[in-house]
C-alpha cells in the first residue's frame, strides 16, 4: 500500500512537471506560430506583387514577341519574293477582290439575230433574250470596312466605326462594268481617342460612280491589269461644308501569280480634288487648307492556304498636299504616311472577308522609334465583299 501510494504521489509530480512543461512549450509555439503566420503574410503579399509584375513582364514579352515575328514575316514577305521562297500575305484588298470576281463570272453574248427576216415570234424571243441578258448584267453588291483603334480597344474597349457601300453595278461588256455605290458610315457607341463616351452616329459619305476595265492587254509586260475611275459626289456634309465639287480618283492595279498559290499586286491610286475654295474653319474656328491632290501607292501579296482560308499582307505609302491659304497664313500643308497591313481571308460563297490589323505611321511628324503594329499607330480591322 505505501508503495502504491509512493508511485501515485510520483507519477502525480512528475506529470505536474510535464503540464507547467508543456505550457511553457504551447506558448512559445503560439508565439511561433504568430511569426510565422506574419512572416507568410508578408511572403504571400510579395508573392502576389511578384506575380502582377510578371504577368505585366509576360503581356509586354508576348508583344513585343508577336511585334517581332510580325517584321521576320514581312522581312521574309519583302525578300524571299525574288528568290521564290514561301511567305506570308496579305488578304485581296478591294480593288483585286472586284478584279477577280469580274474575270471569274461569265459572260454570256447577245445573239442578235437577223433583223430583216425575223418574224414576230423571233422579234419576241430576240426581246426577251435581251431582257434576260440585261438582268444579269445587273449585280449587286455590299462593301463594309469595320476598324477599332487598338490602343483604345486595350485601355477601355474602343469603339467601332464603318465605312459602307452598295454597288449597283452593270457589266457593259465582258471586261468592262460601271457601278454607282452610295456610301454612308456608322460609328457605334463607345469611347473616342479621348477618352469620352460618344454615341452611335450615322452620317452619309460621298458616294461615286465607277468604271472599271479589267483587261488592258496593250499594256506592256505579260502581267494582269485592271484600272477603273471613281467620280466622287459632294454627298456627304464634311464635303458640302468645305466647298468640295468632286473629286476623281483613277486606279490602276498590276500583278500576276508566282505560284499556283502565291500573287502579287501593285496598286496606285493618284487622288484629285476640284474645291469651290481653297480652304475651311474647322470646328474650332481655324483656317485649314483643302486637299489638292494626292496618291496612295502600295504592293499587296496574297498565299492561299486552301479554297477558304488565305493569308495577306501589304506595304504602302502615300501623301496629300493641301491649298495654301496666304490671307489667313496657311502654307501648303503635306501629310505622308507609310502603311503596313497584315491579314487573314476568309472566302465562302458570296462572302469575302479580310481580318487583320493595319499600321499607318505618320512621317511628316515622326514620333519616337518605329515599332511594328505600335498600338498609337494601328488599328484592327474587318474588310468585307458581299455578293447578291
């Protein structure tokens, strides 16, 4: 019995001894642990800060990456050309677009008949065939160019704006056809370069009558040429309000295959105005000089990948000179621009369709290093060519 009480006060100490031990222990491991749980805070805080940074470091990476591949393939487009290697490019642009679809469409020759013995059921027939043939010399078609300003697409979601046109066309011979296309535009609702919220707008553009040939063959050089001329009307109010009479604007367009998938396109396109006055106050009462003249001149190749999907590009220049306006000290005044385009086509049915970005630097007024598809330069856009 005193044994058994001796082992009980015993084991009574000892584990007395052990719990003032294991409270001193849990304090300190509370005192560890609130370190501990500061110190993973502030590694969590960094941790979070580290990974901001580099999905900024990662965006900027994939962009200036995609800047770079964008100039190895025009660099590629631009030299590999003379030495027949594959390259990339741009999808038609408007003018080849219409020069293809008028050589692929057939035509079919009046069968006149001999007027002097025709009977009254020939007489008939003759009429009716020329109506029919009349009816499909008549086509009609639908233009769209959708952009987007990608620095303001990035910042707050931009807003789009369209120029549009229907072509009613009349196809004068196998290789001739004019066309009278009344332009108009819409401008969604959305924020402008500054910032501003606007509302969507619809406003009407010049509209203009076109003729266009898409067979010269006494021109020299065995390549393809189309050429047409465009009489612009003073439809719209910009036009009416600087005193615009018209304007004409002749196109001229060479190129041919290189391959059985790849084709190259000059364009050039020289711009003239004919203006009631030299000069306008803009909107915030200043002289400015009209436009005078002008061209816009630019090589465009096209690589089709399959019967849909194609890949484009193009580099282009152009300019614009201004009246001068001495009563009111307005020198003639130049814009200069170099333009960069680069695309994907998409042809289906009647549809034709380019979507891709486009870079226009100003040169007359430089401002910093070129940087390829800057987002202070480019736009996205959307080229469309619908058929009826």
């Amino acid at each position: 019995m005193l044994q058994t009480a001796e082992f009980v006060l015993f084991w009574g100490v000892l584990m007395g001894e052990k719990s003032g031990a294991d409270g001193a222990n849990l304090e300190g491991d509370l005192v560890a642990h609130d370190r501990f749980t500061n110190s993973y805070m502030k590694s969590y805080t960094n941790s979070m800060s580290d990974i901001r940074a580099y999905d900024r470091d990662t965006f900027s990476y994939v962009m200036n990456s995609a800047r770079k591949i964008a100039l190895v393939f025009c660099a590629t487009l631009m030299v590999g050309l003379p030495f027949g290697l594959p390259s990339i490019a741009f999808a038609q642009s408007e003018g080849t677009l219409e020069a293809e679809e008028m050589r692929s469409t057939p035509y079919e020759t009046r069968d006149a008949g001999t007027a002097s013995g025709a009977t009254s059921e020939s007489r008939a027939s003759i009429v009716q065939t020329g109506w029919s043939q009349f009816k499909r010399d008549i086509r009609v078609r639908f233009f769209n160019f959708t952009s987007a300003d990608m620095a303001q697409v990035h910042e707050d979601g931009g807003r789009l704006q369209t120029y549009n046109y229907f072509s009613l066309e009349y196809r004068l011979s196998r290789h001739e056809r004019i066309a009278f296309r009344p332009a108009f535009t819409y401008n969604f609702a959305g924020s402008d370069d500054r910032g501003q919220h606007q509302d969507s707008e619809f406003a009407w553009s010049d509209s203009y009558i076109n003729y266009a040939n898409y067979s010269l063959r006494w021109l020299p050089f065995d390549l393809d040429y189309s050429t047409s001329v465009r009489f612009y009307l003073p439809t719209s109010e910009s036009s009416q309000s600087r005193g615009t009479i018209l304007r004409i604007r002749p196109y001229l367009i060479a190129g041919a295959p290189l391959t059985t998938r790849l084709s190259y396109a000059v364009h050039f396109q020289p711009d003239f105005y004919i203006q009631s006055r030299t000069g306008y106050a803009n909107a915030r009462g200043y002289a400015n000089g009209n436009r005078n003249y002008g061209y816009k001149i630019f090589t465009e190749m096209n690589y089709r990948l399959t019967r849909v999907f194609s890949l484009g590009g193009s580099v282009g220049h152009d300019q614009m000179w201004h009246h001068e306006m001495p009563i009111e000290n307005v020198d003639v005044y130049r814009t200069e621009n170099m333009n960069i385009d680069a695309s994907v086509g998409i042809y289906y049915g009647g549809l034709s369709t380019a979507i891709g970005v486009s870079q226009s630097r100003n040169l007359a007024r430089k401002s910093g290093e070129f940087t390829l598809f800057n987002q202070d330069e480019t736009q996205y856009f959307a080229r469309s060519y619908y058929r009826f």
